[in-house]
C-alpha cells in the first residue's frame, strides 16, 4: 500500500506548489483552477476508501486530510481572487464607459452650444404629494435640476427654441421622483427624429445629425423601459437642454 501513502503526498506537493503557483492568473484560469481543486477533492475522497484496506492507514489517511486542509486553504485563496478580479473587471467596466461618456458629451460641447429652450408647453401636468418641486411644464426649462414636470400620465411637452436652429441633440435630465424611467418619442418640427427611446432616471444624452427646427416634441409612451420590461406611469423631466451649432 505504499503506493498510496506516495499518491497522496504526491498531492499534497501538487496542490502546494502546482495550483497557488498561478493564483495570480486571469479570471478564466482561476476558473479552470476552481474545478481542478474539485477533482482533487473527488479523487482523494476515492483514496480513503482505499486507505481503510491498507495496512497503513492511519498514515495515509493523516496525508489525505493534510492535503484536503491545503486544498480549502488555497480553494479560498482563489475564491478571494477571483471576487477581488471580478470587482477589478466591473470597476474598469464603469471606468471605460465614464470615460466614453465624458469622451462624447466633450465632442458635443465642442462641437456646439448647450441651450434652454425659451417657452415649453405640455399635454397636462400632476403634481406629485403635493411637493413644491413637481407639476408645471416650466420647471423643465427653469435650469434649476431640483424642480420637474411631472405627470401621471403618458404625455407630450413641447418646446419653443424661439426660434428656428440647427439642432444636433437633446439632453433630457431628470432623479425619479415619480419613476425611473420612460419611452419616448421625440420629434422636430413634426419630424420623427428618435423612436421608443429608453430613457432613465439620469442625464439622458442623444446626438443625431444635424438639422433645422424650432419646436421639439418629447412623447411618453407606455412601452418597455428597461430590461426589466417595466413600464411606466408616470412621465417626468427636471431639465431639457438641447444642443446647437455655434
């Protein structure tokens, strides 16, 4: 039986210095480590069922358990690095897409001149708890970001850029008093320009090519705005600023 007693010191070296020798491998290798661990701790409960007939038991079973104490051990520590490279991902997840959005909204203000449109009218407005902050179409174009329109309701609110421009995009800001999210519709001068976009409760930022207009018709409808599919009944916006050539 010393055949045994070799095989499981044989893995116990293995798991000491083989597996923790590439703890700090990629995600995908720590992975693929993951259920090498696994199959170590399948064939060494295999090796004590061969241990109770051998003549050295005690001796073989006491190098099973020291290697399964260095299995955990080290299964931990590739647990606790693949948490920390999964944070690590995430984190340069948000970083790159904070970095793409800053790298847009400066080619958009390079590229043009952020306005409030001068009048705005809409289909209706609700104010929300009877808070002094929510209800009257104005307060999306007040360039105050506590105050909103809001609406209990799919709707419209249009508006008056005073005068006829060339329009280049939209930003349609609000928090989510009243809902985090809305469908919308937008339109210049009658012309569909965005359909069933989905908008949250954010800074919602839309670039198209460049065109004339005066009016700008923002839609609520009752579709999907999320992955969630959640639709919403409410319609809401803090401020409306919209983008123009110099």
């Amino acid at each position: 039986m010393k055949k045994y007693l070799i095989l499981a010191l044989a893995i116990s070296f293995m798991v000491c210095f083989s597996v923790s020798a590439e703890i700090e491998t990629e995600l995908k290798d720590l992975r693929a480590q993951e259920q090498r661990i696994e199959q170590m701790k399948t064939m060494i409960s295999s090796l004590f069922i061969l241990a109770e007939k051998s003549d050295q038991k005690e001796t073989i079973e006491n190098a099973l358990n020291e290697a399964l104490t260095k299995i955990e051990s080290i299964k931990k520590r590739i647990d606790n690095r693949i948490k920390e490279k999964e944070k690590e991902i995430e984190k340069k997840r948000r970083d790159d897409k904070k970095k793409q959005e800053e790298k847009e909204e400066n080619y958009l203000n390079q590229s043009g001149q952020w306005i409030i449109p001068v009048d705005v009218k809409a289909s209706g407005y609700t104010e929300w708890a009877e808070t002094w902050y929510t209800g009257p179409p104005k307060f999306a174009i007040d360039d105050n970001e506590i105050t909103k329109w809001t609406l209990n309701d799919m709707g419209e609110i249009v508006f008056d850029l005073g005068e006829t421009k060339n329009i280049k995009g939209i930003e349609a800001y609000w928090n989510g008093s009243v809902s985090n999210g809305n469908t919308v519709n937008i339109f210049i001068d009658g012309n569909l320009i965005l359909t069933e976009e989905q908008f949250g409760s954010t800074r919602n930022i839309r670039k198209f090519d460049s065109l004339p207009g005066r009016y700008i018709k923002y839609q609520t409808v009752a579709q999907p705005h999320n992955e969630f599919l959640q639709i919403a009944t409410w319609s809401e916006i803090n401020e409306f600023k919209v983008l123009v050539e110099n």
